[in-house]
C-alpha cells in the first residue's frame, strides 16, 4: 500500500471541565472535521481529557504515531470574545486543579525546561493573512494561554515538536460564535498556517542551500 504524500494535520480539543459542560474547543474541531482542510491535507482530530497526566501520556502518542506537519490544539477561554492564536506555552505557574482535582506538585510541565517556548508559525503574519470578508469572526494574538490545561498542553506539544505546534482559543458556544462559524474559522486560520510555515521552510532551505 503507498504511502499518501499529503500533509498530516493533527488536531485537538477539549472534552467537558466545570462550566463547559459542552466545550466548545471540540465541537469547532468537529466541525472542523466535517469541512476538511482540502484534498492534501490528512486531518486527523482528537478529544482530549481536562487532566494533566491524559496531556502527558496523549501528546507524545500522538506524535509518534502520526509525525504531523503541524499539531494544533482547540481550546475554550469564558474570557474569550474573538477567536485567539497563541504564540507561546509556558512552564511553570499551574496551580489549577483538573477534572481529577490533580495539580502537578512542580507546578510546571517540564522539569528544566525553558521558562517559555514560542511556536515557529509567526502568529502575526497568520493573523495579518486572513482577509476573507466571509469570514465573520475576529482573529486577534495572544502571548498568555492561561497557565492551565491549554497553556500546559501548548508547552508540552512545543517542546516535543520543537514548536511545530500551534494552539487557538474559542470563546463558549453563542457567545458570540456559532459551532459552524467556528469550524470555519479553524479551516481558514490553519490553511493559513501551512501557508507560513511552508513558506518559512522554503525560506530556510533555501538559505542553507545558498
């Protein structure tokens, strides 16, 4: 059997933790699903658990098994009223307890890790290239995940894709998006996160060459 030459995308979302009930990080990544990210793109989507440990063992699971071009993870802020894209995960300040009313006793993702670890996808330029009037959502950027399960999810994947990762924040359902216009937006922002990084690549090989 041949092996497919598209791109693999891996993303994630959230399953359910104190008010969420319904978190609105996996139900845009199922709409997500549904929409695809075109015929060269291999997505494949994850929920995850609101527990520090199921990050731990997930994460690198998931890396190994799909060694994705981009990791990408959904998460769902109350604080929220655009649709964020984080440009960094940190290390250390969680004291937020899990679904498992778990909190690590470090406090921190990895022991001797760098305090901070940005994402190689400029966030910037990801954010200045989506200009699709139907689009009706509002992107903005952000340098603080939150220092809980996304900011610790975000660091753990950097550190292990060596910032191949990416993670975006939603606001809750109808406040003020629909699950539809949300899985739109994740379409666009990630087609629009290859398109960097692809050019960044290219950018840097050529370098190399010359």
């Amino acid at each position: 059997m041949e092996r497919s030459s598209n791109r693999t995308v891996v993303v994630t979302g959230f399953g359910p933790f104190g008010e969420h009930t319904i978190n609105a990080s996996w139900v845009a990544v199922q709409e997500l699903q549904k929409l695809g990210l075109g015929a060269e793109v291999d997505l494949y989507v994850y929920e995850i658990p609101v527990e520090y440990q199921k990050v731990l063992d997930l994460i690198p699971s998931l890396w190994k098994h799909h060694n994705p071009q981009l990791f990408i993870h959904v998460g769902v802020s109350g604080m929220a009223t655009t649709v964020t894209l984080e440009k960094c995960g940190h290390n250390q300040g969680y004291q937020g307890l899990d679904n498992r009313c778990y909190c690590p006793d470090t406090h921190c993702c990895i022991q001797g890790g760098p305090d901070c670890l940005e994402s190689i996808v400029d966030m910037d330029v990801v954010c200045n290239k989506i200009t699709d009037p139907q689009l009706d959502v509002v992107i903005s950027v952000s340098k603080d995940a939150g220092r809980y399960l996304c900011d610790f999810t975000y660091y753990t994947s950097l550190h292990l894709s060596h910032g191949r990762s990416a993670f975006i924040h939603v606001p809750p359902l109808g406040k003020p998006y629909t699950a539809e216009q949300l899985g739109r937006a994740l379409q666009t922002i990630i087609g629009a996160m290859l398109d960097v990084l692809e050019r960044s690549t290219a950018k840097m090989n050529c370098q190399m060459e010359h």
